[in-house]
C-alpha cells in the first residue's frame, strides 16, 4: 500500500487533472414565446419546438383559460385592449409569430390567441418590452403574387420599424399561403371559375405553399443557427430548402432532402463564421463576441 499526502505532488496532478476533465456547465437554455399557433403550421411549429428540448420552457399566446399536461408548455392569458397597453412581463428571449387562422375542427385552437398582420407591429414592440431579443416572423403572401421587389427585402414600413427595434437577431419567412376561393353564385360565374381555374396550377414551383413540416424544420434550424442580424428568406429559398435544390449555396447540385442535409443548407445560407456553435451554447473559443451595433440585413 502506498500513501500519498496531501501535499505530495502526485496527488495535486491527479487532482488537477480530475478538475480538468469535468464537463464545463452549460449555458442556460433560451425561453420561446409563440403568438398564433394555430393552424397546421403553428401546429407544426410547436410539436417541433417545444419537444426538441432547445427551449427551458415554451409559452403560447391564448384568449381564454387552458390546462396543458406538458411541463414545458406554458400558456400566458392574453389582455383585453390595445396590445400596446398589455403589461411588460419577463417572458422569453426567442419569439415567434405566425398568422395562419384556426382550423375550423379543432377545439384546442380557438383558445389560442392568432395576431391581425396590422397587429405585427405593436406585438413586435411588446416582445422586445418582454424581453425577447430574438424574433421570428413567418409573413404569408398570395401565391404568384409577391413582387419582385420585395421578395428579399423589407415589404413594407411595419417590417422596416420592426427591424429597427434592435432585435439582436430578426428572421422574416415569406411563406405562400394556399389561395381559397370563394364560391361564386349562380351558373354561369360557377363555369367561368371552373374554367379559369386551370390557371391557378400554371405557377412556378417555388411559388407554391410548402408542407409545414418542412417549413417548420427550416424556421427551427435557422433560429437554432442565426448569427446576429436581419434574415430574409425569399420563397425560391424556401423551396430549395424543401426540396434539396441548393442553387447557389452547394454549387447548383441537388442536395438530398434528408434532416442532415436541411441543417447543411440552412447553416450555408446563413454563412455564420461560427455555424458550428448553436444559439444558446458557450463558445469553445472563449466568450461569445458582442454583436454589432448595427447587425447586417441578409438578402436571400
């Protein structure tokens, strides 16, 4: 038997190396806030989210009282009133907002609270009041019909004062929403419409609304991976993300459409100099740097 004292040499090495080789702690995970999860999208979103174990907790938005069985699913009563007037309260740093309507069968939806898209605006500001220093907006749109012009920037005044609340990180999804048709009266505008609806099939791919899954997997990876600053995903990029055509980003070849594959094209689009370290985690390099003063907008 050997004895070893406490100020031997020996022992202080093995005793360091045993404080070496314990996992450093890790960072806190970020909270989520959902407004309008309704819908097959918002429905989507928080299955993925809220059981990916990314988020400590996961609150949504709702206009009546609602029980949960899921211990990290929170739900926050929303006030009567001009949004604006609601109180500030602690209550995530990620946010996301989607205004896709309830579906008509299920009754869970109806307590969710869904936001107006005038309403985006003053939510937005009541985020960051609340402390959300991360947001995602998904921004529906007529399929075919979304100019040019705005297809990878900032639409209109509303978006363009959200940028400049200093989010840290802002991600606006231009997603195709699916055209419902109202059902004309009488003969003759019933065949005109019957008609002139082969038209509404001649669209180009990339206009055409996306599964929700698949849009969901993509908002989840880029707020996992979105380095500081404004991110504008068009509808063409949507739809290479979905489909596994990464014209641009993987030298115009057809990447697989598997989950590895959508990580690999959303870390390349975003082009971060860290797209291996994800939001939430400590650098190994040291202290995460201190973000820019004024992010930049990324145009895609």
């Amino acid at each position: 038997m050997i004895n070893v004292s406490p100020a031997s040499p020996t022992l202080q090495a093995i005793q360091a190396a045993a404080r070496g080789s314990r996992a450093a702690p890790s960072a806190p995970r970020p909270r989520l806030i959902v407004a309008g999860g309704t819908g097959a999208l918002g429905s989507e979103v928080l299955r993925r989210l809220a059981g990916s174990g990314a988020f400590a907790q996961t609150a949504v938005l709702t206009t009546e009282p609602m029980t949960t069985g899921l211990s990290q699913v929170s739900l926050v009563r929303t006030e009567a009133g001009a949004i604006d007037d609601w109180p500030s309260r602690a209550l995530a740093e990620t946010g996301i907002v989607m205004f896709e309507p309830p579906r008509l069968y299920h009754d869970r939806e109806r307590a969710f609270w869904t936001p107006a898209p005038e309403d985006l605006l003053a939510l937005a500001r009541w985020l960051k009041r609340c402390g959300v220093t991360t947001l995602a907006v998904v921004v529906p749109h007529s399929q075919g019909r979304l100019p040019d012009a705005i297809r990878r920037g900032l639409a209109n005044l509303d978006e363009q004062a959200i940028a400049a609340l200093g989010f840290e990180r802002l991600l606006l999804v231009r997603s195709a929403q699916k055209r419902v048709a109202a059902a004309p009266s009488g003969l003759l505008p019933r065949t005109a419409a019957q008609m002139l609806s082969i038209f509404g099939y001649m669209l180009p791919a990339a206009d055409q609304p996306l599964r929700p899954a698949r849009l969901a997997e993509f908002i989840a990876l880029a707020l996992q991976w979105m380095p500081p600053g404004t991110h504008i995903a068009s509808p063409e990029l949507l739809w290479q993300a979905a489909h596994g055509k990464a014209t641009g980003l993987f030298g115009g070849k057809a990447a697989p459409t598997s989950s590895g594959h959508m990580q690999a094209f959303v870390q390349a689009w975003l082009n971060s100099p860290d797209a291996a370290q994800p939001l939430g985690e400590p650098s190994s390099h040291g202290p995460a740097a201190r973000p820019p003063d004024n992010p930049p907008t990324r145009l895609c």
